[in-house]
C-alpha cells in the first residue's frame, strides 16, 4: 500500500484529496503547508507527495527543492489553483524546479488519480512504489 503526503493550506481541499486516495488504496499524511509537510516525510517517508504550490509559511517550489534534498527520485505532484489556470506556462515552470508532474485546480478524481500514476511511471524518473 503507497503512503501519500498532502500538502495544502485549504483544509477542504487537503481532505478532499485524501478521500479520493484512501478510496483508491493509499494511505495518506496531511500537512498544511511545507514546513509541516518536512517534518511529516522525516517521520513517515510518503512514496508520493502532492503538493500545492501557493501556500503560507513555505511555498510549494521550496517545499520540492528541500524533499528532493532529502530524495531526488521522490515522487512529487504539483497542483495549483486559479493563477495555474490563466497562466499555464508557470505550472511547466515548476516542473522544471522538481516536480514530477503537474495538474491545475479544479480537477477531478479520475484526473487526480491519473496524475498519481504517472508519477510511478518507469520515464517520469521516480522510484517505483510495491
């Protein structure tokens, strides 16, 4: 069974993360934003973390950078909300910072689950979970 770790700073949408993975199988860590989030993967190493990218306290980009320190074949998915939408090309941005893969907010639990997968994929780099 994969660990994930969410990380966002709206609880209904942390929770409404962590639905849709425990429906699926997973067991998952909730953080609300990066600091919290590094102290839970020193804890408990998740096989993924889903990350949002706007958050207070620690952002999403320095929360990669600093969980590729801790292991550079992390799965990490980073998603965002209304500025990813208007501006596209700053979700391609954080992918090139570190991210595994990307996904813009709102999104559906099929689309979720889909992003999920590819980051276990053999060509996204990341270690495989099982």
């Amino acid at each position: 069974m994969a660990h994930a770790l969410v990380v966002d700073d709206d609880p209904l949408f942390r929770n409404m993360i962590e639905r849709i993975l425990v429906a699926s199988g997973y067991t998952v860590a909730l953080a609300e934003d990066g600091r919290r989030a590094l102290r839970q993967a020193s804890k408990q190493r998740p096989d993924i973390v889903i990350t949002d990218i706007l958050m207070p306290d620690m952002e999403g980009v320095e929360t990669i950078f600093r969980l590729r320190e801790i292991d550079e074949r992390l799965p990490i998915l980073a998603i965002s909300g209304g500025w990813a939408n208007q501006e596209p090309s700053l979700l391609k941005l954080v992918a090139r910072l570190g991210a595994t893969e990307t996904l813009a907010k709102p999104f559906r639990a099929k689309e979720l689950l889909a992003a999920v997968e590819k980051c276990f994929s053999p060509t996204s780099g990341a270690r495989s979970v099982g």
